[in-house]
C-alpha cells in the first residue's frame, strides 16, 4: 500500500495485483469486493474516535449538531440526515486521501483521475444538497429578551 504523499511501488503494485488475482480465481462471479472508502478496515477508521480520521470526522459531526441547537433539538428526520451526511464525508475524506498520493490530478491523455470526474463530483454534491435540506428545516431558536439586546445596543452606542 503506497504510504501517504508517495506513489505505490513496483513490488506494491505487483503484490496487488497477486491478491487481487487471487480473489478472482477464488470468486468466480466476481461477487462483492469491497475496497477504498467501501471497505470495512475504512469505516472502522472512522468509527474509532482515538484515530486523527475518527476525531477529525467527530468534530464535524458536533458542529452540525450544535449548529442545529444540540442533540437534544434534533427531528428524526435531521438525525437521518447527518447520518447520510457522514457516510458522503467519509467516501469524500478518502478520496482526498488517495488524491494526496497521486503525482498529479491529470492522467497521460489529459483528463482528470477518474474518480474526481464522477466519485468526488457526486459525493460532494450529495452532500451539499443534504446540507441544504439539513438546515433548511425549521430550527429552534432561542430568543434573547427584549430589555438584554436594548442594553447590547445601547452599550455599541
């Protein structure tokens, strides 16, 4: 596997290749290799909160709530939400991993790597979307008294 920044090397890719030959002959029908931001290993990643992946993805994920006013605020609906949202971070958060590693965004024939022409374009635009829905429900707001925000004005003068 290539380490981060670096490009795979000939032994790595050739190993790759011998397992993933090995996978075919063992699974004729090709069944349900997972791999990159599908597998198990890279979920889990994310799922333990003492890795800087993990960390990195539960602090977004608290932003969100907190922006929505706190877990306790939170509609069925919104929690949904998140959850769709978080699973997009994660497949977006690796294929930024796997674009670190590449010497460049621009394959020979001039073209962009294939998944910044449709995994990224997709997922970041899924997410988007949710995000906008995600805050385009109502919202509970605390209102501030009336006599505080006459004071707050008076103070800024």
């Amino acid at each position: 596997m290539a380490r981060k920044g670096k490009k795979s090397t000939s032994q790595e890719a050739a190993a790759g290749q011998q397992n993933l030959e090995k996978w075919l002959a063992e699974h004729p029908s090709r069944g349900n290799l997972r791999h990159g931001a599908y597998s198990v290993h890279i979920r889990k990643r994310y799922d333990d909160g003492r890795t800087a992946n993990g960390k990195k993805l539960a602090l977004i994920m608290a932003d969100l709530v907190a922006d929505l006013g706190g877990a306790a605020a939170l509609t069925a609906p919104q929690r949904l939400l998140l959850e769709n949202i978080r699973s997009k971070l994660i497949v977006l958060f690796q294929i930024s991993r796997y674009i670190a590693t590449q010497k460049s965004i621009i394959t020979p024939d001039g073209s962009l790597l294939p998944c910044l022409r449709y995994g990224f374009t997709t997922f970041s635009e899924a997410c988007r979307r949710d995000l906008e829905v995600l805050f385009g429900f109502k919202r509970k707001r605390v209102h501030a008294p009336y006599d505080k925000i006459i004071k707050d004005l008076e103070r800024l003068g």
